[in-house]
C-alpha cells in the first residue's frame, strides 16, 4: 500500500518545491551561448544553499554533482563539465533538495539561443506532454491513466517516450513508490489516492525511443543521437485535480523561454 501524505508533509515538501523552482529560474538567468553547465551547476549549488537546503543528488549513490546536467541527446543524469553551451543547443537542469528532512526535484529543459524548429516543437510539446500528465493525476485515477495521457499527446506528434526511466513518488525519500512510467494504458497500475505526492516527468525524443547508458554509468544517451527534452514537476494527487507544488513561473516570468 502507498501511504499518502499528510497536510503537515506536503507542506515540507512544498517548500522544497518553492526552493528548487527559485533555483531553476535563475539558472536559467544564466542560459544562454558561452557558458559552461559547471558555472550553471554552481549557481543552482548557491542558490539551493542560501535557502538553507542542501541538493540532494549530490553524492546520492555517488553522483558527483548538485545537479544533473544535460545537454542535447543526453536523456538524463548527465554531469556538469567545462562543456560551453552553443547557440542551439538544449540544456536540461533536473534539480533536487533536501529541507527539513524532505525532498524536492524539478527538471526543466532549456534552448540556448535560437534553437531549429524541430527542436523548438519537441520542446512544446513535452512540456505540454506534462500539463496532460498532471491533468490525469486525480484521486481515483490509476498511474496507467498518467502514462496514457503523456504517450498519446507526444506520439501523435511523432515523437518518442523515453521506456527505461520514469517519474516516482517523493517524501522523506527522493525516490519512493509509486513509478510514474510516461507510458501506459488507461484504467491500469496502481490507484492513485488524495494526499500522495509525486514527480511527473516526461523525457521524450525527437527520434526513437532507443537509449544506452554511458561508460560513466550515469548519462543516458539517445540511441540515434536525436535530441530529448525533459520536464518535471511535482503535485498532490487530490479529488477532481492535481495540485502542483514546484511551478515553472521563476523561469518564465520574464518570457525568455515561455513556450
């Protein structure tokens, strides 16, 4: 059984989620050709720190950053390196806390200057693909009616769901059941119920579906070398909606990249 939350909880976990989304908006102040994804990791770092939290996915099974930095055909978990961001590229910033004991995480990903039109439409889209998750995200409702919603948006403009890596629930834990797979048939997995807290986060790309798995052990690469966008968020399942907790608002409040 998948204990929800009490109101007490997800009052933590909401103020996790107010710091991780602050972070995201102003790394993403920072985004732009030239800059390397370490000086963006070291911004999220202070950022994350001058609210009096530390991120969590430092460390976490030996993960070497404060972020996961990924950029272009890198799905997920990629470091932060002296890599220089180029006029066209997409940067994903996928970011965890710790905070009072609770988690946060949020992932957003980011054009770098102007990007080509494919790529700007797989951006939308995914992140519509989202909007369209957390829509299904009521009580009653089964984890499949999640997937469901995301696949059908997202292939039906072509695009592929990442199979291999999935959304999941989050507590005292950064990882906790249930699975949030971004794929899946409607009225099936397991009932959602009012009060549980999770991470909805579609990873699609451009091309196949197909991923491998890099010698670091960490970053997960598309297979054809296609480009994969990543949005996430959290919510609180409730009765007749899903109630978000981390919002996206820091980043697009200035309309640098509202799309």
């Amino acid at each position: 059984m998948i204990k929800p939350k009490t109101e007490e909880e997800i009052a933590l976990l909401r103020e996790n989620a107010l710091i991780v989304s602050k972070t995201l908006g102003e790394v993403g102040k920072a985004v732009e050709p030239g800059v390397t994804t370490a000086a963006l990791c070291k911004i999220a770092d202070t950022c994350i720190r001058d609210h009096g939290a530390i991120p969590s996915f430092l460390g976490f099974e030996g993960f070497p950053a404060a972020i996961c930095a990924s950029v272009n055909d890198v799905v997920v978990h990629g470091f932060p390196s002296d890599y220089v961001l180029r006029e066209g590229d997409i940067f994903t910033a996928d970011i965890g806390t710790l905070y009072k004991g609770y988690n946060g995480d949020s992932a957003y990903t980011f054009p770098v200057g102007e990007v080509d039109a494919k790529t700007q439409k797989l951006l939308e889209v995914t992140k519509a693909s989202l909007y369209k998750g957390i829509a299904a995200a009521v009580a009653g409702a089964r984890v499949g009616d999640i997937g469901h919603a995301v696949q059908s948006y997202v292939e039906s403009f072509g695009f592929s769901v990442v199979r291999e890596l999935e959304g999941h629930g989050i507590g005292t834990k950064m990882h906790e059941n249930p699975g949030i797979p971004n794929y899946g048939r409607q009225g099936h997995g397991p009932r959602l119920s009012e009060g549980m807290v999770i991470c909805i986060e579609p990873m699609i790309n451009a091309g196949g579906r197909g991923v491998y798995l890099a010698k670091n052990g960490w970053a997960v690469h598309t297979a054809d070398k296609s480009n994969s966008a990543h949005f996430e968020l959290t919510v609180v399942v409730r009765k007749g909606h899903a109630e978000q907790l981390s919002t996206f608002d820091w980043i697009e409040k200035d309309g640098k990249f509202k799309f």
